[in-house]
C-alpha cells in the first residue's frame, strides 16, 4: 500500500477521530474533513501532507498488531 493509499484510508475508515488526526498532524480540521468527504483531493494534496498521514496510518496500525 503506498502513501496515498494509507491517507485515504486512514480518513476514510475514520480510524481514529477526525480532530485527533488533525491535532497529530498539525493539518487544519477543515482540511482534513474535506479529504475525508472527498478522498480523491488527497491525489492533488501536497507530499508532506499525504506522508505526514500516511505515518500516522502507520503508526496506528503498529500499535493495533502489538
């Protein structure tokens, strides 16, 4: 899975709260509503931004399999 795909589905899914994803990624809640509702912004997004939830996707991920 690449670094878009885990962003999507972070949002998509709602894996964790929508606030604590922004908090976590310093990406304002507004933006990150939007790409939950409309995950094909995501392609247009800036790098950082995808990464930066493409690692907490990560993360999340890690700790569940713990």
């Amino acid at each position: 899975m690449n670094d878009l795909e885990k962003a999507q589905k972070l949002l998509i899914t709602k894996l964790m709260p929508l606030k604590v994803v922004s908090n976590k990624s310093k990406i304002s809640y507004d933006t990150i509503r939007q790409y939950a509702s409309h995950p094909e912004k995501l392609e247009k997004a800036a790098w950082k931004k995808v990464y930066t939830l493409a690692l907490i996707y990560d993360e999340l991920v890690s700790e569940l399999t713990k």
